[in-house]
C-alpha cells in the first residue's frame, strides 16, 4: 500500500500529538527513512522527535494493552561497566538523582535501576542507566553538571523493537565529549561534515574502538550546529546511532524553529512531459538521484531559506527536476535531475543559491539543454548577445543555452541585469 502526504501527516499527528516535531520531518519520512516514536521526558531539553531505530541486545516482550510488561534485556541485568563501576559514593548519586528524576516520569519503576555502564571522561563521570517499569523499559544518560549528576532524556521504550534508544551522548559545556555505549555491533564515526565543490557531501569514517563497554571520544565543539556523526556497519541512514543532546543544540529554550518557506513552481509545457502537475503532487527527488548531496548520518536542521523546487521539461523531451538541499547554516545546494521517459531521475548539475542576489539561482543544464534561473516574485527576461529581451514569466524559467543575460524585476521595481554565465 502507498501512502499519499496526508496520509503520512494524518499518522504522524495521531502518533505525536504530544510531541515537538523537528522541521523536516515530513520530508524525511517521505524519503524512506526508517523512524519510530518513542515517548520521551526530556529534563535538559524538553523536545521529543521521531528518532532513527537503535537495536541493542534482548527483547521487550510486551503482552496486549493493559497487562504489565514482561522484560528480558541484557540492559536490566548485565553488572556495571565503566571504570566507575565499583566507585560506590559516585553510584549512589546516580541512583538518588534516577529515582528522583524516574518518579516524575509517565512509566512507574519496577524495582531497582541497573547502572549499565559508569566512567569518567573529560567532561566529568557519567552514566548510562536501564530500569523495568510497568510499560516497559525506561533508559537514559546521567550527565556531569556543575551542580552535580543529572539526568538527561528519559527514553520510555514501550514496544519490542526497542527503537530510540540513544547509544551516545554529547557531554560537557561546550559539547565537546562524546560518549558511544558499547552495544555489542561495530560502530563508525565521522568528526565533520564537508562539502565538495559540487555540493556534495564529503565525510571520513573511523572505527569506534570501545573499552569496558564504552568508547570516549573528544570532538569539535557543537555548541549550534551537530557536526559529528555516528553509524553501525554498514554505514548508512538506517543504521543511524542517535545522539542523547542533539534537541538542546537545535531547539534551544524548548522552542521549535519556524519551518522554512516551500516554493514550487511549474513551468510551462511541464505537465506534457510529466503527465500530472507535479507541484500539486507535491514530487521530490528520490533519495538515490541525490544520495551524494545527503548526509548519511548527520542529524540537521535549517536557516529558514527556501526549500525550493522547480518542475519543467527540456527542449529533448525528459522531465526536469531541481530541488534544494540546506543544512544548519550551510550553503543551499541546488540539484538539477532529468528524467527520459520511463526512466529514473539522474543528477546532472548543481550549483549554491545566494538568496540574497537579485537572481538567486543560475544553473546550466548540460547537452544544451538550458540554463534554470529563479527568483521569487520577480519578472524575469532574458536575451542572446545584444538581441531584444525575451519575456520568460515570473518566478522561475528555463531559458535557451544561447542565452547571454537576464534581466531581474523585482516587487519593487528595481531592475537588474545578470550575466547568465558559464
């Protein structure tokens, strides 16, 4: 069965309509990203998301609705782990700030907490904790303060899959301390995230080494912006390690950020080619026409420009598709895909957009196919040499590979001329 936008949007409503859902969300579900919900309580940031799926060893063996939950997890029974693990004064703090803090939450405790793992790093110790409750299993990280040991996100995991469970944690004031929990699968990790000259992503991958059930890992800064990244083998999107901390980075004051403006835009002769209007259906690239301009493991947000879309045909006859890729404060990278008939998008050109230049995108097509240009509410035309002006509309074009300049109008009025460029 295929699922349509409201679907999805229908589901995730019902699904979190407790919840802060992170921007993006749609488009990341759209793009077949494996997410579930877990039910979270977040003590240093309060913002609940649907989260990339962490198997750990064991099993939650969860009868019908009503009845209590039947546990069967290493996390609940293995001894503690951690070159703190026999430092009782420390331990005592862990368990007094956990069961204060486990009181509060919707899942009441059964029995005592099990410290899965204790040790120190350079932000100060921490811990990582598993406790049975009524539901389920409720886990967390217990982080270093200045006012001592507190407890981050509770993660209240409440079905068989065990999905959400964070495996790391960014730790310290500045955010410069990883902690990756050691949960018996290789583990990768990229420190930073680069761009090529093409917009696409360029990351470095190492291999996690963990002793005494955890790794510590010191890192860039990431104080606005998670630039690290953390994947099982093999390293792709569905085997993601959430990172207990990110929400505090992105959604600072519990407040979520405005969504940013979504523009599509249809060109003529377009829904010849396509067959439906491709705006209306909502269309986006599919993931493996622009997988070298996604970050495999990163966890982004945006700097409110446009998500951009331009739907059109080429003088050829394929299906034209350009699309806008943004992450934190980066560069909007524009991808230009075609597509023949019955046959998959392919990538075939990008460029950056300034938003704040009269034209903001400029792209050329290869073969002669032509040269997209967009921006949004203005008048745009262009000519060949010193020939006449050409209208092309408002908002986007495709103008001829001959073209030489454009010339922008603005909502104001002001016109500029722009070189079409290489």
């Amino acid at each position: 069965m295929t699922m349509n936008d409201s679907d999805v949007r229908g589901i995730l409503h019902r699904a979190t309509d407790d919840l802060v859902t992170p921007p993006g969300l749609l488009t990341e579900v759209r793009r077949g990203g494996r997410r579930r919900v877990v039910r979270r309580r977040a003590v240093l940031a309060a913002v609940c998301a649907a989260v990339v799926a962490v198997p750990v060893a064991g099993v939650l063996d969860l009868p019908g609705a009503g009845g209590d939950a039947q546990i069967a997890s290493p996390l609940l029974d293995e001894p503690t782990r951690g070159d703190l693990a026999t430092d009782e004064g420390y331990l005592r703090q862990v368990r007094e700030v956990w069961q204060r803090q486990i009181a509060q939450s919707d899942g009441p405790p059964r029995g005592e907490p099990n410290i899965v793992w204790a040790g120190d790093t350079p932000a100060g110790p921490a811990a990582y904790v598993a406790h049975a409750t009524m539901h389920g299993m409720t886990v967390g990280f217990v982080k270093p303060t200045a006012d001592g040991p507190r407890v981050s996100t509770l993660t209240q995991v409440t079905d068989t899959e065990t999905d959400g469970l964070e495996q790391a944690a960014l730790l310290g004031p500045q955010r410069d301390v990883l902690l990756v929990l050691d949960f018996g699968q290789p583990v990768e990790f990229s420190p930073q995230l680069r761009y090529a000259l093409d917009g696409k992503v360029e990351r470095t991958f190492e291999p996690v080494v963990f002793r005494d059930g955890a790794a510590v890992l010191s890192v860039p800064p990431q104080r606005t912006k998670l630039t690290v990244g953390l994947s099982r083998i093999p390293v792709e999107q569905d085997n993601v390690i959430h990172i207990d901390g990110v929400s505090e980075i992105y959604f600072p004051d519990h407040k979520d950020r405005p969504a940013p403006p979504l523009v599509r835009r249809t060109l003529p002769g377009a829904e010849q080619v396509w067959g439906i209007d491709p705006a209306a259906k909502e269309v986006i690239a599919p993931t493996e026409a622009i997988a070298e301009y996604l970050d495999p493991v990163g966890a982004h947000t945006h700097d409110g420009s446009p998500r951009l879309w331009v739907y059109g045909a080429t003088p050829d006859g394929r299906r034209l598709l350009m699309e806008t890729v943004q992450y934190d404060d980066d560069p909007s990278h524009v991808i230009a895909l075609l597509a023949g008939r019955q046959l998959p998008f392919e990538a075939v050109a990008s460029t950056t957009a300034d938003w704040s230049a009269p034209l903001p995108v400029r792209l050329r097509l290869p073969d002669d196919q032509g040269v997209v240009v967009a921006a949004e509410g203005s008048a745009l035309s262009y000519r060949v040499g010193d020939g006449q002006w050409t209208d092309a509309g408002r908002n986007a074009a495709l103008l001829p590979a001959t073209a030489t300049e454009v010339r922008v109008t603005d909502t104001n009025g002001t016109t500029t001329t722009v070189p079409v460029g290489p």
